[in-house]
C-alpha cells in the first residue's frame, strides 16, 4: 500500500500464478504531496511526469462532467462526490514471455477507482470483455483508452457499467502501457445519485460505503475476483 513503489505481478498475496508484468506504481494528486518521493532518474522524470498528471487531471475532470451530465445530474455532481479526489498512475512493462499462454500481463478485472486513462504503445495487448467473449482493443497512434471503473457504475445505479478488462503478453515484443486511475479520496463517501432512485422503478442497487473502505476490500480480494462489486450491493 505504500504510494511510490516497484513491484511486479499484482497481489503476491492473493495470486497463484504471478503476472508478467514489473511496474513503477504513483501517486500524483495533489502533487505536492508525492513528487518527492518519485525518482530522480532520469533527470527529468519528475518534471515531465508532473506535466503529464496535471494535463491527464483536466481531461478526467472534464469527462467526469460529461458524464455528470449525460446522467442528467449537476455537471459538477460526480466531481463532488469524489471528495478531495485522488490519483494515481502506472508505468507497466510488459517483457516477451517464452510461454504467453501460461500467464497474463493482468489478468480480468474492473478498475475500482471512477474512471482510467490508458496511454500504450503500438504492441497489442489489451482485451475487453464483450458477450462473454475476450476483444482485442488495438492500439491506435496519438489516442487514450478511457475505461469507466466501478464508482461510476455505483454513482450512475448501473447506468454505466465498469468495464472488465485484461492485459495478455506475446513471445516477441515487449509492451508499455501508462494508465491513470482518478479516483475518490479514502472518506468520500459513494453511492447512487438520489436523483437517480426511484422506489418503484429504480431502486438503489448500492448501499453508501466509503472509497477506503471498498478500495481496502478490492486489494485483499485481488484480481482473481474480477470485481468487488456484489459486497456492495443492497
């Protein structure tokens, strides 16, 4: 759980078989309160990953608005209700596997965080699930991958659904992939919007439970679970 950290696979804890996967893991809201724990090599690292956090903020504010108001809500409802806010970002590198089908980069899972921002390079790599079948999501140059995460299936009653998605390695080439989790601050509390709820029609699916509470449950659980979601569920 610590906030700047190297590590490999996901969950050591929790996994049978360990992912191939070594990863330089962030946090980078509010910036002041990391950036000195992040490395000073390459010289530059700081500077340019700062930049890069800053720029990938404003897009997840705006889209989360977007969302706010696609729900019919307040266009700043969800950023509200995400509290202080918080993010983190990956750096994942994925090396060649001599036996790829015996592993995962990741394995299938949700995003527990509100939504995640992928930046990858050209090296195929991501699946989604799609009517039970696992989709390839090729790389397309100067783009972001933009995946929604389990607190807005929560805040939108199942309006938008998080996404279940896998990482999966090759024998030749090796990937690098850049995601950024923007998530709610530990004591912000999440649960459906109440102008979504309708007793009879749309009841809540959810019960409020606060972001440390559900992210605490989503690293003991691991990713072998897919989602935590149902403990959720009213």
């Amino acid at each position: 759980m610590k906030t700047t950290r190297l590590s490999t696979s996901f969950n050591v804890r929790t996994e049978n078989v360990s992912s191939w996967r070594d990863y330089l893991r962030l946090h980078c809201y509010p910036l002041e309160d990391y950036v000195h724990e992040w490395p000073t090599n390459p010289p530059s690292f700081r500077e340019d990953t700062s930049e890069y956090c800053k720029n990938t903020r404003r897009l997840a504010v705006r889209l989360l608005e977007a969302i706010s108001e696609s729900l019919d809500l307040e266009r700043d409802y969800i950023n509200s209700a995400l509290g202080k806010h918080a993010q983190h970002m990956a750096i994942n590198y994925y090396p060649p596997c001599p036996e790829p089908g015996l592993t995962y980069g990741l394995p299938g899972h949700a995003d527990p965080n509100a939504i995640t921002i992928l930046l990858q390079d050209e090296v195929p790599g991501l699946q989604v699930l799609k009517d039970g079948k696992w989709i390839a999501v090729n790389p397309i140059p100067y783009t972001f991958i933009v995946n929604i995460g389990d607190q807005i299936q929560v805040v939108s009653n199942d309006s938008y659904k998080s996404v279940l998605h896998r990482a999966v390695v090759n024998c030749k080439e090796e990937r690098i992939s850049v995601p950024t989790f923007y998530c709610p601050s530990p004591d912000a509390v999440m649960g459906p919007a109440p102008k979504l709820i309708d007793p009879l029609h749309h009841p809540p699916l959810y019960r409020n439970f606060s972001y440390g509470e559900y992210y605490h449950s989503f690293w003991k659980r691991g990713l072998n679970s897919e989602t935590c979601l149902d403990m959720f569920k009213i």
